[in-house]
C-alpha cells in the first residue's frame, strides 16, 4: 500500500464525508426533521457522491491494464486496494448519524 494511494483514499474519504455532511446541515435547515433531511440528501447529495466514487474506482482500475505505469509501481495489488478502499469510504460517508437512541430526542434542540 504505496503513500500516495494511502494519501488520495484519505484525502477522496475526507472530501466525500464533507460534501455529504454539507448537504445534510442544509437540508436539516429546512425543517429541522432529520430521517427527511437525511433521505433528501441521500437523494442528490448521495447518488453524486456514489457516482464519483465508482468513476474514480474505474479510473483506477484502468490502471490494472496499463500495468500501473510510473503512477504506481507497487503492482496490481495497490490498484485493488485502492477501489477496495473507495467503496469503504463510501459506505463510511453514507452511514446513517444517529445522535440519540431510536424514539428518543436530543438533549437540547439543535442550533
């Protein structure tokens, strides 16, 4: 596992978790009801960020027919690790949050 797919795994994880938290705020803006919110912003905010991942894990695999190249030169294994890593990432961005136990409501009410 080369520094650099390590680097851009952490830097596509950190990038799609912010992109999903963005969007979930703005939607918790509107009505304050967190499922819809959360359901909206799988909707659109979602779909896109799945989207991007699996484009990106497919860039990376087409590094598995050019042999890696001067990009990576750890071999096939890293190109697999890295689309490996991009899906977990995904499902990391897309967990539901979940502040308080199922039927219980917040402490104090969210600003």
């Amino acid at each position: 596992f080369t520094a650099m797919i390590a680097s851009m795994a952490i830097g596509l994880g950190i990038d799609y978790a912010i992109h999903f938290i963005s969007r979930l705020r703005d939607e918790l803006r509107v009505d304050g009801d967190e499922p819809a919110a959360l359901k909206r912003t799988m909707r659109t905010t979602g779909v896109s960020i799945i989207i991007n991942a699996f484009s990106v894990g497919l860039g990376f695999t087409v590094l598995l027919a050019a042999g890696g190249g001067a990009f990576l030169k750890g071999g096939k294994d890293e190109e697999v690790l890295a689309d490996e890593t991009q899906m977990i990432q995904v499902l990391g961005a897309i967990r539901t949050p979940t502040p308080t136990a199922p039927g219980q409501t917040p402490a104090r009410p969210r600003t």
